[in-house]
C-alpha cells in the first residue's frame, strides 16, 4: 500500500523559525476539520548490490475529513484509489481490477493519513510519537520543518516530517524502515472547504475482485 501521509515538534529554547513552525502545526490541527489538495509524490528506494537509487513519481488529489476519513486519488502513471470511511480502508487499483478491503484501525495505526486527518492536537500526537526539532531537508529550506517518530517499533514507519509555508501545509517527508523516502508536496490546498459525505463512501466497481483481509 502506497505510504502517504503526518506528524511533528517541541524543544525548550527553539529558534523562532522552528517556533513557528510549532504554532503553523498546531493551527492547522486545531483550525482544519477538511482540506483538498493537489500532490505530487517522488518515492527513492535506495540502490542495492551497487545500483543507484531508484525513483518514480505519482501525483493526484488528497481530500480529508475529520475524524478520521480520507480519499487519496492516484491519476498518474496509474490509477489507484485509496479511501478510508471511519471503519474501513479501501484499496482500488484500476489495472488489476481489484479492491482490497481492510478494517481501517488495524490497518492505520498511526500512519501519517491517520493523522493528518485524526489527530485533534500536539497532545494527541505525543500519546503516538516523539516529537523533536528537525531542519529542512536539502533543497527544503524555505518550508518551517516538524519530526515525529513513532513509539511504537512494530510498523514499517521510521518517521516523519511535515513542512509549512506559513500556516499552509506544503509537504511531508516520509522514511521507512527499509530506507525508502516518500516526499509529497501538496499545492491548491484548500482549508475547511464543503465535501459531500459521499467523498468518503466507496462502492466496489462491478466485476472487480474484492479481498477482505
């Protein structure tokens, strides 16, 4: 399942910019119950037996409500569509004609669209990861960057950070354990827009093969 998208920062005697970026988190937890946006996803596996990095590049639509319901919509290179409703995660992938279901507690967790559409404040996010200062990625400095890194060690999540121009969400930086980097930058981004409850219900298209797990 594609890897997409949240989490963030708090130190004693942080530099201004970094404060900002604090106060840009916790604006857009506590202000922003929906939001719509462009992305454009670039995912680096790193190279193995002496081969260079490998990369490739999505880009769709991102749309949430909170609490806690999502629609990531693939449009390039192919179409694949992810939507979480409050119970379920439902995985369409257009080529294979198949649908996965899946129970969206178990399958979330605390990954990044979870939170980004659940997490109400900073304190909610402290109960799942440890929170730090982070500087900008390369070629990322005009963005106020956020850490998180999970508590918990079972998943695939090695941790996150989350860039702000502003008080606008702009971009996640996303690290497994496997060392694959997800960088999604969002444009558009619409704040508290009106999304018809049908955004976040899915219905299996006829004739695709449906897997519950």
């Amino acid at each position: 399942m594609k890897k997409i998208l949240t989490a963030f920062v708090l130190l004693v005697g942080i530099p201004s910019a970094m404060a900002d970026g604090l106060k840009s988190l916790d604006v857009f937890l506590r202000g922003t119950q929906t939001g719509r946006a462009d992305f454009t996803q670039v995912v680096t596996s790193p190279g193995k037996d002496g081969q260079a990095a490998r990369s490739k590049t999505s880009s769709g639509t991102f749309e949430f409500q909170r609490p806690g319901r999502f629609r990531f919509v693939y449009q390039k290179p192919f179409l694949q569509t992810i939507v979480a409703d409050g119970q379920s995660l439902w995985l369409y992938d257009a080529d294979l004609n198949q649908v996965t279901q899946r129970a969206q507690a178990q399958a979330l967790g605390s990954a990044p669209a979870a939170l980004l559409a659940a997490a109400p404040d900073l304190k909610a996010l402290r109960m799942d990861f440890l929170l730090e200062v982070s500087p900008a990625p390369q070629g990322e400095e005009n963005l106020e960057w956020v850490l998180a890194r999970p508590k918990s060690k079972e998943g695939q999540l090695q941790s996150v950070r989350i860039g702000f121009a502003g008080e606008q969400l702009a971009a996640l930086e996303i690290l497994d354990s496997f060392g694959q980097r997800s960088m999604i930058r969002f444009s558009q981004v619409q704040t508290n827009p009106v999304l018809p409850a049908a955004t976040f219900q899915f219905k299996p298209p006829a004739g695709a093969d449906v897997l519950r797990q």
